[in-house]
C-alpha cells in the first residue's frame, strides 16, 4: 500500500526536512528527517517503510502517526502554516457531511462543545444552515481527533 505526499516543507533552521503522508482518512504520517536523508522528498512511499520509520530509533529519521488532529498540533509545534496541507477532496459519497447533531453523538461531546470550537475548524469544514450546523467528518477529527466509536 502507498501513502501519498500531502505536505512539504522545513524546519526554520534549515536542517529539517518535514512531510506528511497521507494513507487513508484519518490515517497520517507526519514525517521528520535531517536534510542528508531521502524520505520526506518522496510523492508517494510505502507505507511499510512509514511503518519502520515510526517505530524505529533513528535521531536523524522519525514518524509521528495519527489523525488530522495530530498532524495540526504537529504543524503547530514546527511553526509550519496548515494551510499548505493538502488534505484533498471530501467525498461526498462516503457520509463525509454530517448535521452538528450527528457529530456531537457520534464524537460523545455536548453541542456547546462543538459551538465553542468553531474558530478552530479548518477552512471550509463547518458551515451554518438555518439553525443547525453542517460539519465534515474531517473538520470533526481535525478539532476533536478520532472518534472511537
């Protein structure tokens, strides 16, 4: 299986190479290399070989894996702007869109949680319609992380 390049870029100091690979909704790669190593310049790797990166013990090479939550507060962290993700396209086919009502059950929380974190969603992922909300499942793992239901 092959994760795709959705993010470039490096450290301010120049010495680290940053990368996010995306292997399916919800499932990243966030990537970090010394600039003498080859990882991160790759547009598509396998994800084995993420895999390795993520559980090994190089200084010089590792992986943080985890969901659109985790690779923001990784993003944040290394003072890298989020609006360079490429995060892709929603598919509408897959009950990507969702009432605010469905979401906060489905993730556990209260509405006013939801209501209280606007701001926070990414560009594009909430919308209000009438008097209700209309969120992404993206936008909801962005803000809240994975839902383990």
């Amino acid at each position: 299986m092959k994760a795709e390049r959705i993010f470039e870029g490096t450290s301010e100091d120049g010495v680290w190479n940053k990368a996010i690979f995306k292997v399916k909704e919800g499932i990243y790669y966030y990537v970090s290399e010394n600039s003498t190593i080859e990882i991160t310049g790759r547009e598509f790797i396998d994800v084995n070989i993420l895999e390795k990166v993520h559980q090994g013990e190089d200084h010089n090479l590792f992986a943080v894996k985890g969901d659109e939550r985790d690779m923001l507060q990784q993003l944040e962290m290394d003072s890298l702007n989020c609006e360079d993700v490429e995060w892709g396209d929603l598919n509408l086919l897959d009950n990507e869109i969702m009432s605010s009502t469905d979401a906060t059950e489905e993730w556990g929380i209260e509405s006013s949680t939801l209501r209280k974190r606007i701001n926070d969603f990414p560009k594009g992922s909430i919308r209000k319609i009438g008097t209700t909300y209309a969120v992404t499942r993206f936008g909801m793992r962005c803000v809240f992380g994975s839902n383990e239901i």
